[in-house]
C-alpha cells in the first residue's frame, strides 16, 4: 500500500500549457505530438484520417481536440482541453488554452496552474495580437519555463534567415515583459518536423526537438517545505466534534501543532486530524485536503487562513493587484467587486488605476480606465485586513479574481504586494451590504434599476417623474425621484454650468441613484444631461439596472412652456451657457424609452413611464417563489 497520498501521486504530472495566435497551428502540433509519441487511443488515428477525408482535406490532426461540435464548425479551440500525456517515464498533462480572442476568459483559467508554456508561432506571419495578449497573460500567471515553437516553417521552405528574423521579432517582444524564453524550436507540426524527430530538411538546426525541450521542464516544485498555508473550506458538526475541513495549500501540518486563525487572530492546537475508514493519521502535507479539530474549540469562517505562528502572510486593506481585464466594458475607479482568494471572498473598491499596458508596443501608461481585454496595475481598497501572500510565479500565491455581483468572473487579478498610501490619498474603505440584491426584490415583489430621464429644459421630466412615482407607489413599488433643480439646490450647490461642472453634477447623481437602487429602489432621475458622453458615464456608474427614458420635445414647444421662465432670460442675455439656446443638447440615439411630451398629455406620458418600468422591476410569480 502505497504512502503517497493521492492528491501527491497525481500533482507529480507537470502541466504544460500550450497557447497561440488563432490559425497559428495550435491544435494540430497537439494532434501531431500525441500521435508522434504514441499517445493517442487505439483506433484514433483511422478516426482523424475518415473525419479530414469527409471534409476533402488531408490528415487533419487538429480534430483530435474537437471535443466540442462548434471548435469544428468555427475552426478554434473554445475550451481549456487538459490532456494526459507520457515523455518515457515522465507525466505531463498538457493544456491546450483558446486562442481566439472570444475565449481568452478560458485560457486564464485553463493556463492558472501549468508549470511550462508552448508559445506557438507562425514563422510566416510572425507575433500577432493573441501572441501579444497570450505573452502578458503568460507574465500575469507567471509561467517561469516558456518554449516558443516557430511553426509553419514549411512555409518558408525552411529558410534559417527568414525564419531567424521572426524569431528575432519575438524575442525582443518577450524580453519587454520580461519573459525569458528558454529555447526557440523551428518547426512544421503538420509535416512533424522537429516534433519527436530531427527535421531532416534542417540539418542547420542543432537543438533540441520539442518533445527532448518538453523533458528539459522543471518537474513541479515542492510545497511542503514551505509556511504553512490551510484555507478553511468549510465548518462541520460531528456529534461532539466540530471539524474544520480544507486543503493545505503549502507546508505541513500534525497533531499538536499551534495555528493562528484568520485575520482575528485566535491560536489554537491541532487536536486530531481525522480520517474515516483509513489508518489514523498524525500529519499531513500540502496538496493533501484534511479534517482537523482544535482545542480550544474556536469556530473559524470559511476562507479564514490558517498558518502557523511567526510564518504570517502580508495583512493589509490596500492592495495591489496585476489585473487582466474580461468585461467587454471598461473599468473605471469607483466600481466594486468580489475578490476571490482561494476559499475567501472580500469585498473590495477599485481605488486607482496606476497604469495601463498598451499592446501594440507593451507600454504602461497613465489612464483613467482599463479597457476590455486590457492589462493594468491598480489598488484594490477593501473594508477589512486581507491576509494573502504576494504572487510568485510557479506558485499559487495571491492568484485572486474579481467577480461580479452575477458571480461572473470579470478579471484575474493576482496580488502583488500591500499599496501604500500616498501623502494627500484619502484612504477610502468601502463596505458591501450583507443582504442581496436578490433577498431584497424577493421582499419587495421587484427589483431595484435607474430610469434616467433626459431631455430639454422644459420638455416635462420632472413633471413626469413626479406623476410616475405617484403612480409606482400607489402600486407598492418602492421609488425615488432625483430631481435636477432639488440636486443644485443641496448636493450640488457648489456646481456651474462649465462642462467640466455638468460633467460632475451627472457624476453625483449617478453615483446616488446606483446606492439607492443597490437598496432596492427604484430610482428616476429628472436631469438634462444635455452631452452623450455624460449620460455614457452614468450607465457605467449605475451599471445593471440603467435604462435611459428621452423625454422628447422640441424646442420650440419647450420654450413656448418656458415654465420657469428660463428661455427668455436666455434669450435676453441674462443667462448664459444655457442649453437649447447657446449650449447644445445631444439627443439619445437608442433611447430605452422615448416619451414624445410635445403631443402626448402628462398623464398619457406618465402611464407609459409607469408601465415601462414596472414591467422592467416587477418580478412574476415564478420568480418570487424561487428559493
């Protein structure tokens, strides 16, 4: 009966991850690499030769890893594939990451623990965006050991210039991201050249085949050297025993040890590490999950860190963080997420963006947001200690993510070290409310959402704001209005009419409309808002829930209402920068909602208004009675 622990046994296969530039010949150098090695299942081969026959096609190997029906009907890989794969006596599981742009989300999760990556480039066509991108993603896992395979040098008729040249480019795009390639491999993985044997059309090439580079990788580092590190999964009752349940990430544990708990700080004994329907056991080590009962016999949360003590990780509540962006829109300072830290989770705030990668030539740069598919440095402020340790490549150390308030997983976001506070920065905490979104619109029968109504001066927005909160109410909805003119008057009172003034006024309101629609409410917000771009910026505060209504009327109907009498004023000089007179007011171009004020009446406008919206919040009967 064997010692090692199985989870030992089967972290001992070194995972190599292989990623590409679509059409860059990624699936078929697998394809040909297990064949080439005889790795591949009996009767596989005969399968690949009939598929690429019914398609007119020569011996497609890339079909292979067509373990989804639409990698063949679009022509890329979709899905992280791991698979098994033996060099002699040594284990591998190779991972083969998308290299479409659509599926990067997957590659960052597929490639998060490989101990080596196959950077596959056409030697014709050189680096291209997805190399650039899979490159800064190869640096944001931390992928220490790198083989770049120059493919397609076929192509080339095997030219060493042409194809040193490209290597040339390559490299020099790798070492700014500090990348050190350990070995550049010419070769053609649909002819098998320099696969699992030597090339003989470059007997100019002395080095290694990839399969003799792929048994030079590093095995797996070992972790139970290193300070112990036990995130708690979980808390479970037995009888009289309360047992803590978890997997232990680096370091060693045994009965009898002292372990400091969580950010609180508790120190407890190891009383028993339990085990059912095996031998008792005394220690454990990392990579092995266990179940353990303290003394004294303290409670600790999910996601606590258990360590031992003086091996303590980093503790702060400013952090930096080494981001790769998913969303397809921008991150902007302000927004709010989840950190996603092994088992813990931390609500935390963007508080600065310090700077962002620009692709084309690896740069970093100021900017006030990160764009999709972006890479950025930036500090995440969080409400409480966070304890993690410090991301190390070849590790899983700090590899946080950032998600959603759908669970969405919107970037990878490893942590890379405390951010200090700089002279004059306000250190800013904010806090997450422990009842959900969900919990809440169960209570109240609808959601909350913001319904921005925009439109000229006079066009009726507040009069119709006011008339469809009468309404809503009236039909249990929970509403609020935001009124411009109420805003200038408390809030905004120390706010012009300069663009950068207006701009900030928008900035306000949305930022309060987003905190009262997260309690629930509903919120309508009477405010000209008179640029696009204003009203772009209050969708992205807002964020879900954010419906624009365009209260149409035109300018002469609003100014013959002139309620206020404002128009005339302006027209007389006696005001100045005053929209629809000598400001300019920008239109919605695909308005939610569009309430033509200047035929309909206020109560034909308002109905509408309460219809759209109730029919946006109110949840159905389903829904309500989902648990």
């Amino acid at each position: 009966m064997s010692n090692v622990p199985a989870a030992a046994r089967q972290d001992a296969a070194t995972p190599i991850v292989i990623v590409g530039h679509v059409d860059h010949g990624k699936s078929t150098l697998i394809g040909r690499l297990l064949h080439d090695t005889d790795n591949l299942p009996e009767g596989r081969v005969a399968q690949i030769v009939e598929s690429s026959k019914k398609r007119g096609l020569k011996v497609e190997w890339s079909f292979l890893l067509d373990s989804l029906q639409i990698e063949r009907d679009q022509g890329v890989t979709v899905d992280s594939t791991r698979i098994p794969f033996r060099l002699g006596d040594r284990e591998f599981v190779i991972v083969d990451a998308p290299g479409h742009r659509q599926f990067l989300r997957n590659m960052i999760t597929g490639a998060a623990d490989a101990e080596a990556a196959v950077l596959v480039v056409d030697a014709a066509e050189g680096a291209q965006e997805q190399t650039r991108r899979h490159a800064m993603l190869l640096r944001l896992i931390g992928i220490r050991h790198v083989i770049v395979l120059m493919n397609k040098v076929d192509l080339l008729d095997y030219d060493p210039a042409r194809i040193a040249e490209t290597e040339r480019a390559v490299a020099a795009l790798l070492k700014q991201l500090d990348i050190e390639v350990s070995l550049f491999v010419p070769a053609s993985a649909r002819e098998g050249d320099n696969i699992a044997s030597r090339s003989p059309h470059m007997g100019w090439y002395q080095g290694p085949t990839l399969t003799e580079a792929l048994a030079l990788v590093p095995a797996p580092s070992g972790r139970a050297d290193l300070p112990l590190r036990l995130p708690v999964q979980d808390v479970y009752r037995f009888d009289t025993k309360r047992v803590v349940v978890g997997r232990i990430e680096r370091g060693r544990v045994k009965v009898g040890d002292s372990l400091v708990i969580g950010t609180h700080g508790t120190v407890a004994r190891v009383a028993s590490i339990e085990s059912w329907h095996t031998a008792p056991q005394i220690s454990a080590v990392a990579g092995q999950s266990v179940a353990i009962t303290l003394e004294p016999d303290v409670i600790p949360d999910r996601g606590d860190l258990l360590h031992q003590p003086g091996e303590t990780p980093i503790r702060a509540a400013r952090i930096r963080s080494r981001l790769f962006w998913l969303r397809q829109e921008p991150l902007r300072v302000g927004e709010s997420f989840r950190l996603r830290l092994g088992t813990a989770e931390h609500q935390v705030t963007v508080a600065s963006i310090d700077s962002v990668v620009r692709l084309d030539d690896l740069t970093e740069h100021p900017a006030d947001h990160v764009p999709p598919e972006g890479f950025a440095e930036i500090t995440l402020a969080a409400s409480e200690s966070i304890l993690f340790d410090a991301f190390a490549p070849g590790t899983t150390d700090g590899r946080g993510v950032l998600v959603d308030r759908h669970q969405r997983i919107v970037g990878g976001a490893p942590l890379i070290g405390p951010a200090a506070i700089a002279s004059g920065t306000k250190a800013i905490h904010p806090t997450d409310s422990t009842v959900s979104l969900w919990d809440r619109a169960q209570a109240r029968g609808h959601r909350g959402g913001v319904f921005w109504m925009t439109g000229l001066p006079g066009a009726g927005k507040s009069t119709l704001a006011r008339a469809a909160e009468s309404r809503l109410f009236t039909q249990g909805i929970d509403v609020s209005v935001l009124d411009g003119d109420t805003l200038r008057a408390g809030l905004c009172a120390d706010l012009g009419f300069s663009e950068e003034d207006r701009t900030e006024n928008v900035r306000r309101a949305a930022a309060v409309a987003r905190i009262l629609a997260e309690t629930g409410q509903v919120v309508l917000v009477a405010l000209i808002s008179p640029r696009a771009a204003d009203r772009d910026l209050a969708r992205q505060i807002v964020g879900d829930g954010f419906q624009e209504i365009f209260v149409d009327a035109d300018q002469t109907v609003c100014e013959a209402r002139d309620p206020k009498g404002l128009y005339a004023a302006a027209r007389a000089g006696r005001i100045s920068g005053f929209t629809g007179i000598d400001a300019p007011y920008e239109a919605p171009a695909n308005p939610d909602l569009r309430l033509a004020t200047g035929q309909d009446s206020v109560q034909d406008a308002a109905g509408r208004l309460a219809s759209h919206i109730t029919g946006a919040v109110v949840l159905g009967d389903q829904s309500r009675q989902r648990s």
